[in-house]
C-alpha cells in the first residue's frame, strides 16, 4: 500500500521502533528494497537523495513506478524526497505524488531554516503530505569533512523549530556522518543529547547517516527514541559487491545478470530491519 510516512513513524515512536529509509534511483533498487521490507514483513520507505532524483530518475517517472509496486504489495510503502534544498524542487515532488519530503535547510541560519521549512509544511500538509525538518547539520565521509561538536543539533531550539513549521518528523545530528566510513572505524554518537532532544519532543526522531554506523550504535539509537534510519551506502555496496559476484560467470547474460544483483542485494536491508527493530511491524 502506498502511504505517507507520518502514520509509520508516528506508530514507531509509540512503539519504540524505527523504519527503514533507504536511498534507490531506479526500479531495480526500489524493487529490491520493497521485496526485502516484504520478506520481513516490515513497512518501508523509498528514499530518492536530490542528486539522484534530479540527474537520474525524476518525480515524475519515479511516482507511478514506486505507487505501482506499492499497490502490489500488502506492505506499508512510503516515498520521500530525501535532502531537498530547493523549494521549487520540493513543490514538484509533492505535485508529482510524493508521499513525503525531507526539507534540508540545515545550512542556513536558523531563521531561514524555520521559513523555508514552514513554506514547505504550508504547501505539503493541504496536499496529505508527510513532512520531515532537520536542524544541526550532518557532515559527509568525502573529503573527511565529518559530523563535528558544533554541527550536533542543539537541544535548546528543537521545540522551537517544531513550533515554529509544523513539521511532522524531525531529523537530528548527534554523531553519524554521510557516506563510507574509513575501514574499522565507528563513529561515537551523543546519546545523552539524543535522550535530551527526545524527552523534549513528542514527534518521530531520525537518524541520517546510518550506513556503517555499527549494530551498537543502531540499536542504542532505537532504544533512546530514534523512528526512522536512513542507509544509503551500504545498500550501494550491496549492490557493486553483487554485481562482482555475479560476474564471475563469464557466460552470464544481462537479464540475468540484473536480476541477481536485484535479489541479492536487498540482504543487507533485511538485515537493517531487524536491527531497526521493524520486522512484523507492518
């Protein structure tokens, strides 16, 4: 079934879950995330970064390609606009039949987060669309510009800002960072700041960054209130390490080809659902 994500993460954050988010680009991604959220039984959400949505599969072609297989499924299925920057953009996706958008104003000022943000919620929540605003800011593997102390989001303004744009879901910065982690490491997390911010809130938590985070990490950050985990990476990975697998039959064609990269790389979200805690959720 297609759906916002405002029912799904509000049913987490009762009870004391999270649903999976994970980045896809074209229909074989998308298939293989819903056929893994399927075989756990767990809901889902679609996520399209902006880079992707805009260079390779846009709203209008992505929409019926994910409500379609949504409506194949008995599964809960949402899908959301991940990083939008502009609002222009963010409008379009809604038009086009998002079921959720992610506003990322995080480096402006705070006022200039809250106006943007607010526009958005104005335009989206008329239209039966899901809403999710971030503050602090979440860094990025490349070119080691990691999460520093000074981009975590601030306790002190988050009920300001949920106040102030009316947003559904909140996504916070307490540690995890974009992209590929260095070989062993794990990054630290603020789980005091987390159990601040949500003693604070009563609306779902998110966590950016989740690939390469580590199961303590993922696990910790569910216990202390987080409702929705966004992966990326580690699906990508997923799918080049299928991809290499796959061409080590020097005689396979390409139909086949795509379609074993497509069914063996949605183990590793399996795998993030259980961690997540929503298997049998649905």
């Amino acid at each position: 079934m297609y759906v916002s994500m405002k029912n799904m993460l509000e049913k987490a954050n009762v009870e004391n879950y999270a649903v999976m988010a994970i980045n896809c680009f074209n229909l074989e991604t998308i298939r293989s995330v819903i056929t893994a959220a399927e075989q756990e039984n767990a809901p889902i959400i679609i996520n399209l970064y902006q880079e992707h949505l805009l260079q390779h599969c846009d709203s209008e072609l992505v929409t019926p390609m994910v409500k379609t297989l949504a409506g194949r499924s008995k599964i809960n299925v949402a899908l959301n606009f991940d990083h939008g920057q502009e609002i222009i953009d963010l409008k379009k996706a809604i038009d086009d039949g998002f079921s959720s958008v992610m506003v990322d104003a995080s480096l402006y000022s705070f006022e200039e987060n809250v106006l943007m943000t607010r526009e958005i919620v104005n335009y989206a929540h008329p239209r039966g669309v899901c809403v999710e605003g971030e503050i602090g800011c979440i860094g990025a593997v490349d070119g080691e510009n990691f999460t520093s102390d000074s981009m975590y989001t601030n306790p002190d303004q988050v009920e300001e800002f949920i106040k102030n744009t009316g947003i559904d879901v909140l996504a916070i910065s307490i540690g995890s960072s974009h992209g590929t982690y260095p070989d062993g490491m794990i990054p630290d997390f603020d789980f005091e700041r987390l159990k601040k911010i949500k003693a604070l809130v009563k609306i779902p938590l998110v966590l950016h960054g989740g690939s390469g985070s580590g199961k303590k990490n993922i696990l910790t950050c569910v216990k202390h209130g987080i409702n929705k985990i966004n992966v990326g990476c580690d699906f990508m990975q997923a799918n080049i390490n299928a991809a290499r697998a796959a061409l080590s039959d020097p005689v396979i064609n390409f139909f086949d080809f795509i379609k074993t990269v497509e069914k063996e790389s949605n183990n590793i979200v399996k795998q993030y659902i259980r961690l997540s805690g929503s298997a049998n959720k649905n």
